[in-house]
C-alpha cells in the first residue's frame, strides 16, 4: 500500500467503531478493579483504553509533559488558550522550545488534530507518522487488524508518537469523552489536569446524572498532577472533590480571573473568560513546575495579553464578514452551549450592526448521543422573541471528507424530526419563517437571499461543529484552520 495521506485517512475510517446501542450497555473494564464509592455505573465503564502499544513507553510519554484536559463544554477552546500563553511565554522566556496539541473532532481535514505550536501536521507528515504507528501495529499481529485500536485511538497514538519524534516539550492533551475510560489514559503521569464546565453529554455512555458524569471525567486525576475545574454545583463539586482524593491529586477549583483585561473581543461571551481562566491556572501552575530558571518560571501580563489577542481557534465563537453579510459559527452541539451560542450571537449581532437587519439562523444536529429536539428547544429558548426572521434547518454528513461527492442520507425519520423542531421552534418565534435546506451549501444560499434583499444579513451557525466546518469550507473561509498567529514582541 502506498503510503499516502489518502491511504492514512482511509485505514483511520476503517476503524470507526460501530455505532453504540442506546441500550443499557454491558461491556466490563477488564484493566481496574471496581473503586470503592464509584459513581459511575457499572455497565458504562468502557474498555482498556489502549491495548498492544508496547513500543510506546511511560517514560516516553512523561518527557512530553502533558497536560491533560477534559470536561463537556470548552475543551477545545481551552486547550487552545493553554497553548496560546504558552507560545506566548516562550517568545519572551524561551520555554517551552516546542508545543503539542490533540484535540477532536477535527473541523474540516483531519491533521487539524494534531498541532505542532499550533500548526496543524502537512498532510505528507502525518502520512508518515501514520504509517509508522501502523506499521509498528502490523507486525505484532499481522493477520489482526481488527484487532488493532480503533480510530480515536489510532489518531491519539498518532498524536504521541508524533509529538516524541517532533521533540515537544509541553503537550496539551484533550479526552475524547469521558475520562476514567478515554483512550487519553495511556497517560499516566501529566503535569497538570483541568476539567472545564460539565454538562449532560454521551450520557449514554457516562450517565445518566450530571454526578456520573463528573465522575468519569474526574479519571483524568492523577498523584502527579495538580488539578483544577470551574467551579460547580455542589453536587457536582462534592464528587469532583471525592474522586481527587480518591486519586491522591491536590484539587483547586477556579472562578473568573480578575487580572484578564476587560473588552477583548475573544473573552466574550463570559463563559469564554472562565475557560481563559482556567487555562491560565493551568499554565501558571504548569510552568511554575516545569521552568528551570527564574526567567521562564512566570507567565507575565505581557504574556498573557498577547495570548488573548493571538488566539485563534475556527469553529468556536468565530465571525465571518462577507461584504454586507456577517456569519457568526459556533460549533455547539448540546443543550447547554447552543444556549451560550444563542446569547452570544444576540448581543455579537447587535454591537456589529446596531441598525435592524434580518437575523436567521442555520441549525443541522445528527447525533445519536442527542435529541435534536432538545437542543433545539434549549437554542430556540436563548433567543429574544421575533429575534430570528428565518430558521433554516439542514442536513450535513458527518464523515465529510470535503474531498469526495457524498451526501446526507435523508429519511422518514429526518422528515419527522423536522416537522417536531419546526413546531417547538414556532412556539416560541411564531413569526419566523421556517426553512428546509437539503445540504449546507444551500442553506448558506438561502440565507444570502435574504443578504440580498434587505441590503445584508447576519446569520448563526450552529448545532454541531461538522455544520461549522462545512459552513467555513463553503465559505471559502477555512483555510483560517491553518492559520498560526506568533506572538511577537
């Protein structure tokens, strides 16, 4: 087989794991004995999470220094700023010489994944590293390539054997979901932990309560490792604080940092300036261990300014302008953050045009992890009445590979489901004009009709980030996923 990107992105696919019941599941962890007072139930405890890596050593991985990160709403984005303060901190100071990044999902090509100082892998470079992880594979077991981890865990190998080849010396790590369970444990001994806000998400994997759910994302707390999480409701705090004793982890829960300066367009909404302060608590404590000399042992408010105005993370809280016609995307994909999403763009939209403009909406969700009607129910909730002249409901594929003619599969169910979102959604905006798009590029089409007409527009984007990705290809706005600002003095 050659070795070629195409290739490499096909193997991955390959190894998608089936689609899970949403039946009680029934699989057993076969590497940990159950914990005493565990809240997460015991029919949804996952599998090892990496199995046959014995190339890939502990000692290997401490050298990276990672920091490991999970939680429900603002992973991604807080991973980002924990590498944008630490770019920064090394322009000035020197350390870290070179940063690593694992996030997922990827927004529109699959190497956005893994990030070199923030820049994505070329497409030749992941294919060899790649081929390197699977080839090492192949020859432990040739005949067994069902064997072999499936895509997320092949994709986080990837990301570690890279980040060792590279020589990266501060790693940020992202779960995929979950904690105790997620692939991501193969790290055993990272410098610091975070969990940001937790919601109810995967619940059919994690739940069914809030509790469960902190619970397992909690996994990710070691004796090494200093923690930190948002602050809470009690509830969920009070497992968070059992299960860092549990693990022997030293817990620090962070609130709203005053010392972040206030008007920075990135640090709106305010759900953006509590991940901003949480990654600034991890990257104070991260490089207070790390950092050999007095120099490189403080993050300045320099440091910190630059970060904020240098980061960059598409898809999130992000503002497209095209001429008279804005798009405001945002990923979100539950009911909590397409609620943030809805107020966000309510109060972006105005300070951008105060004037009275037409304001739709572009809403896509395919999950089998959600109902589409309650996130619709929670986005349409976040509106003002009448705000939303037209709701545009469409399709996306979520495998996409924007390389190849594929499109959504529309059934009696799709047909259903939009006749129940329309109702919900005319509940409580009655004068909005509610549309049907077959793909996203017709969806955009539609709503640069209005643009048209009433002189410019301003539309949302939102309900999952593979609707985002595609909205910004077709927008001819992605290769801002590429993009690397540096901070300079």
């Amino acid at each position: 087989m050659d070795r070629t990107h195409r290739n490499a992105i096909e193997l991955l696919n390959q190894r998608r794991r089936p689609a899970r019941t949403s039946k009680k599941l029934t699989i057993t962890y076969t590497g940990l004995e159950t914990m005493p007072g565990m809240k997460g139930r015991s029919d949804m405890r996952g599998t090892p999470s990496i199995v046959g890596i014995k190339q890939v050593q502990a000692s290997d991985i401490d050298k990276l220094n990672v920091i490991h990160v999970a939680g429900t709403k603002g992973k991604g984005s807080t991973c980002a700023f924990i590498d944008a303060f630490l770019l920064c901190h090394s322009a000035r100071s020197g350390y870290p010489r070179k940063t690593g990044l694992y996030t997922s999902p990827h927004l529109i090509v699959p190497e956005e994944r893994i990030r070199i100082n923030m820049e994505p892998l070329k497409r030749d470079v992941f294919a060899k590293y790649f081929f390197e992880v699977f080839d090492t594979l192949s020859k432990q077991d040739p005949d067994a390539f069902e064997s072999t981890p499936r895509r997320l865990q092949l994709f986080l190998l990837v990301a570690i054997h890279t980040f060792i080849r590279e020589g990266v010396d501060a790693t940020i790590i992202e779960t995929h979901h979950g904690g105790e369970y997620d692939a991501s444990t193969v790290i055993e001994r990272p410098v610091v932990t975070a969990i940001t806000s937790l919601g109810m998400d995967h619940i059919n994997q994690l739940g069914p309560s809030l509790e469960d759910i902190a619970w397992h994302k909690a996994g990710i707390f070691k004796p090494s490792a200093t923690a930190f999480s948002v602050v809470e409701e009690a509830s969920v705090t009070k497992v968070l604080q059992d299960r860092a004793v549990e693990k022997g982890a030293d817990l620090k829960f962070v609130d709203l940092d005053p010392s972040l300066p206030q008007g920075e367009i990135y640090l709106k909404p305010d759900v953006q300036r509590l991940n901003f302060s949480l990654a600034l608590a991890v990257v104070r404590s991260f490089i207070g261990r790390r950092a050999s000399t007095s120099k490189e042992s403080s993050l300045h408010s320099d440091d910190i300014l630059r970060g904020i105005r240098r980061f960059s993370w598409p898809g999130r809280i992000q503002i497209v302008i095209e001429h008279n016609n804005q798009w405001f995307l945002d990923g979100a994909h539950n009911e909590m953050s397409v609620e943030i999403a809805g107020k966000w763009f309510m109060k972006a939209s105005t300070a951008q045009r105060p004037d009275r403009i037409p304001r739709n909406l572009i809403f896509g969700h395919v999950s089998k992890q959600r109902d589409a009607v309650d996130v619709i129910r929670s986005l349409a909730a976040s509106f003002r009445p009448d705000a939303i002249s037209n709701a545009i409901y469409t399709m996306y594929n979520p495998v996409q590979d924007f390389e190849t003619a594929t499109d959504a599969t529309h059934t009696q169910s799709t047909a259903l489901a939009l006749q129940e979102i329309s109702e919900i959604w005319l509940a409580r905006h009655p004068r909005s004009k509610i549309l049907f798009a077959t793909d996203v590029p017709q969806a955009l089409a539609l709503a640069k009709e209005v643009g048209e007409i009433d002189g410019g527009m301003q539309t949302l984007v939102t309900g999952s980030l593979h609707l985002v990705g595609a909205a910004l290809f077709c927008l001819g706005d992605w290769s801002k996923v590429a993009q690397v600002d540096l901070c300079q003095l």
